[in-house]
C-alpha cells in the first residue's frame, strides 16, 4: 500500500511536504476523459463546463475546444514544483487570498471530486501557485493553469461559425447587393457562368467555408439588418451543406445562421473572402489566367 501511494504521489512530484503532496493528489486523474464537469468561480465571473454525450458545452452553448486543450494540457502535465509558502500573509501576494483567487472544481465520471485555487503565474514560465482551499500551503505547479481558467465567458464559447467538408462541395450561391450568382465545381476547376473563375478567389472562399470562425459574439444590442449577403453551399445532389448570412458594414459585420438566434462577429476581410463581389470571381480579374 505504501509503494502504491508513493508512487501515485512521485508521478506528479511533491512527496518533500504534505502541502505539496494534497496537490500532487488533487491533479490525479484529470483529463477530458475522466472529467464531466468544470465549474469555476473568480473575481469578475462564474461559469461551468459540462460534458453530455461527449459534448462539452458552456451556459447551453458549444464550448471552444483550444480552450477545452488548453485546460486539458495544463491539469495532466502539470508536475507539482515546490512548496512556494506556508504563510496566509502571502496569500494576496500570490493571488490566492479570498478576493483574488480562482476556484477550480472538476468532477470526476465516477462522481469523486478535485478543488484548487488558483493564483497569478509563478515564478518561471508556465509555472502557477496553487493551493487547495482552506489549507494555508501555496504550491508552484509546472504548468500555466491561470491562463485557461480566467477565460472569459465568450472566449470559452465556440466561435465556429460554420464548417464544411470543401471536398463534398459542388456549388456555391452567393446573393449580394440585390443579384445572385454561382459557382460551380468542375472536373479540373470551378467555373462561373461556364468560364474558369478566379482562382484565389475561389480559394479564399473554401478556405472560409471549411473554416469560418468569429472574432467574438454580438451580445445586449439587436443584430443589424443592413446590406444582406447570403452565401449557401450546395453539394452534387443540390442538398445544403452549409447556409450563413452575413450583416452590417465595416464598422460592425455580423453573421449568423438561419434559425440560429447566436450572432457572430466577423471582419470585412473574411466576409470579402467568403461573400466576394462578382467582378473578383470572374477570370478576368485572375492575373494568371
């Protein structure tokens, strides 16, 4: 038994004092695996990560999976470094007294339990103080554990706002500035209207529709109605792949999907990539054509 505890204790470090030892214990088994709730509490916001059907989610939206990595990383590599201090009176030093430390609780599939307070960054890069609450013993832990979480609520969200398989994409329509036009994947290349179309145009549009992600979410004012552009992406059958509606002008882009109440923020340059103009789609705008 003394050889299975040592053990569990060595795989993380911290055997050298009790303090460090209860932290070492705590980081045991936490991976995206074995965790099916997050919840943390901090100074400016509250808010829980929950896992259902292998989806994580975050106040009933999907969550931002680097995020979710990021968490991930820093719990299972974490090592436990030193102990840092045992005297409450460096606990605001560290960020760890009652009004500036992060609370960290996850639980486990199998319903077991880990808290830790989490402080400011340690004293070498990625390293974090740590303590667990109501113990007064401040541990330096490897890895940068502040970082993911103190992320705010819309940095947690997902900001994906769509994502499509480019591969089984055989038109695209794009209804802008009160015309609509399409273009369409050939056996060598993409035409328009039957001629080749530019082909850095249609680049940059696969590129957003396998990707299009937002640089955050349009939250307490009502979305514009302004200077609508619809781009819908169609595959051999004429089924829609994807379908997303853009928003606004320069000063404020948004898009959003229909039937979807979350609105996205983006910028003008990726609208100009997945929503461009018709005279950037034609050949003749295509200096190597």
């Amino acid at each position: 038994v003394f050889w299975a505890i040592s053990t569990l204790i060595s795989s993380r470090g911290g055997q050298g004092h009790p303090g460090e030892a209860n932290i070492a214990e705590a980081l045991e088994d936490l991976d995206a695996t074995t965790v099916e709730t997050v919840e943390i509490q901090g100074p400016t916001h509250n808010l829980t990560l929950e896992k259902s059907a292998g989806v994580w989610t975050t106040d009933g939206y999907p969550a931002d999976s680097s995020g979710l990595n990021l968490l991930w990383r820093a719990l299972s590599e974490a090592q436990v470094e030193r102990l840092a201090s045992s005297n409450p009176e460096n606990h605001t030093r560290m960020g760890l007294s009652p009004d500036s430390a992060w609370t960290l609780e996850l639980t486990r599939t199998n319903g077991s339990t880990s808290t830790l307070l989490v402080g400011k960054s340690g004293p070498t890069f990625p390293s974090t103080f740590v303590r667990i609450p109501g113990q007064n013993d401040v541990v330096v832990i490897s890895r940068d554990l502040r970082t993911p979480v103190t992320r705010t609520l819309s940095m947690w969200r997902d900001r994906t706002v769509i994502q499509t398989d480019t591969s089984a994409v055989a038109q695209v329509v794009i209804e802008r500035d009160g015309s609509s036009y399409t273009v369409e994947r050939g056996d060598s290349t993409w035409t328009l209207g039957g001629e080749p179309a530019n082909r850095m145009a249609i680049m940059n549009l696969t590129q957003e529709l396998n990707h299009f992600l937002a640089s955050g979410f349009l939250e307490e004012i009502e979305p514009s109605e302004a200077n609508p552009k619809r781009v819908t992406a169609l595959d051999a059958s004429g089924d829609t792949l994807a379908t997303v509606l853009v928003t606004g002008n320069e000063a404020g882009l948004q898009a959003r999907i229909p039937g979807n109440e979350v609105v996205f923020l983006v910028s003008d340059y990726q609208v100009r990539r997945i929503a461009p103009e018709l005279v950037t789609l034609r050949p003749e705008a295509d200096p190597g054509s």
